[in-house]
C-alpha cells in the first residue's frame, strides 16, 4: 500500500488520496466480492470487458472513502507491482480512463491519509431513496468489507485466498498419508459434492475467474475454483482445500490419491491465467 503525493480528481466532487489498489480481471479480482469476473463486476455496476478495470481506493479531502474504477488497468498493475517491491509508484490515472467512482471501499484498509479525517463513508446522497435500491444500482449505497465475525460465501472466498497466499505453512498441518475422499477415514459429503461440481466443470465450462492458475514453484500451479457454496484451493502438484459454507471455519483436506491429480491438471487447462 502507498499514499500518493499528489491527489487525483474523481472522488465525487473533489481529489482523491491513494492508498491502495486492486486489479480486477477476469484472471484477478477480490474473490471477496464474488464466485467469478462477471459477478464481480455485476456486484460493482460495471460491464465485465475482457481487459478488466483497476480498482483505486483512497480518501477524498474529507477522509470520505472512494472506490475509484479505471480502465487503465497497465497503470494499476505497474503500481501494484512496484508496492510489492517496496518501491514508491504515484498512481494517478488520468480522469479520462475513470469509470465510476463508488463510495465506500470493498476491502478493509489499515491505513489512512495523514492530516485528513479519519476515514468514513461519504455523506448519503439526499436524493437517494435506499429503500428503492436493486440489483441494478449497486454502488449508491457505500461499499464495505465483510464482517470478520460471520462466516458466509465471502468469507469462505477469503479464507481460500489466504491458504493460498499461505500453502506452506497449512500444507504442513496435513500429513501425505491423506487420500482422495476417503470412504472410511473421513467421509464428508459436501467435499464429494464440490469434487463432482468441479468435475462437470469439464463438460461445461463456467464463467471466467471461477477457476484461476497462478504461478506456484517449479511447472507447478495455484488453482482456485469456486461453485455455488464452496471454495477449492489446491497445487497441481499437490493436494487441496475445500472451504464450504455449510461448515464455518473448517477447512477440508482432499489428498492426492488416483484421481484427483488428473482432475486438478484438467481445470488448470480451462483456467484464466494473468497476462
């Protein structure tokens, strides 16, 4: 994350502090949101174009909190690479590229802009009726993060996330002698359930971004697939994770077994991977 120096327009009516940004493409986009790219992009009001958007959060000279949405998505990416490598980067997309502005933020944010007010929604819109408020006008009311107190589809689709940021140290929690759906050991219907959703993958591809690759270590990937209800994170060269929502916090070891590396090669071939 980075604050800029210099404030971009487009935050409502005035400037905008950066402090963080996200991509959001078919191949990667806050699973938090959504099962897949064009729900995602349903979620935020936005057509689900192929080249994808960026994702700028920040406060306005108020401390409001403002989800900006450009298409310069080459901006937001050289951006978000040079945080990464602890390097500054002055993102400010040119007010031509920007899409919307949305209030709010769709992810939790730990800092904030210096010498500003603390960040809060922006003031309601007086002419704007919540009660009437659909499907089709979703960013009038202020976006938020989930609450880390309750367990449902997006916080299922976060804890996916993070094994996969984290592999190593879940995949030492679980020892090699774990097979594939055991029959005896440890039955579980919903993970046979998810497995064969997964596998009609195959015959029936679905959206873009309900399966992503991404890569891992030597020829190896991180896949992440979601359905209606679960979250599967796993290594082509290793086991998976399942995440349901009828079962809140656990996390459901699938080992390796006969089959479930060639069902885990064959979703990485139908994955949107990042350019």
């Amino acid at each position: 994350m980075a604050t800029t120096e210099e404030p971009i327009e487009e935050a409502g009516d005035g400037a905008l502090y950066v402090l963080t940004a996200v991509l959001l493409t078919p191949a990667r986009f806050p699973s938090v949101l959504g099962d897949d790219y064009p729900e995602v992009c349903g979620a935020l009001g936005l057509d689900p174009f192929d080249a994808g958007y960026g994702l700028v959060l920040g406060q306005d000279e108020e401390g409001a909190r403002w989800t900006v949405v450009t298409d310069d998505v080459s901006l937001v990416a050289c951006a978000i690479a040079a945080w990464d490598c602890g390097m500054e980067y002055d993102l400010s997309p040119d007010e031509r590229t920007v899409v919307a502005s949305l209030p709010g933020w769709p992810l939790a944010v730990a800092v904030a802009v210096p010498g500003i007010p603390a960040p809060h929604d922006p003031r309601p819109d007086p002419e704007f009726d919540p009660k009437a408020a659909h499907e089709a006008t979703p960013g009038r009311l202020p976006l938020a993060p989930p609450d880390a107190g309750e367990w449902g589809p997006a916080q299922r689709r976060l804890g996916a996330d993070e094994i996969a940021l984290q592999w190593a140290t879940w995949r030492e929690q679980i020892g090699d002698e774990v097979t594939f759906v055991p029959a005896g050991e440890r039955p579980h219907a919903g993970v046979r359930r998810v497995l064969e959703e997964a596998r009609a993958y195959l015959e029936s591809p679905p959206p873009p971004g309900r399966i992503r690759s991404a890569f891992a270590s030597g020829d190896a990937r991180t896949l992440r697939a979601d359905g209606p209800g679960w979250s599967l994170v796993a290594r082509t060269d290793d086991i998976a994770f399942v995440l349901l929502d009828e079962a809140p916090g656990e996390v459901l070891p699938v080992g390796r077994g006969p089959e479930l590396p060639a069902l885990l090669n064959a979703l990485d071939q139908l994955a949107v991977r990042p350019q």
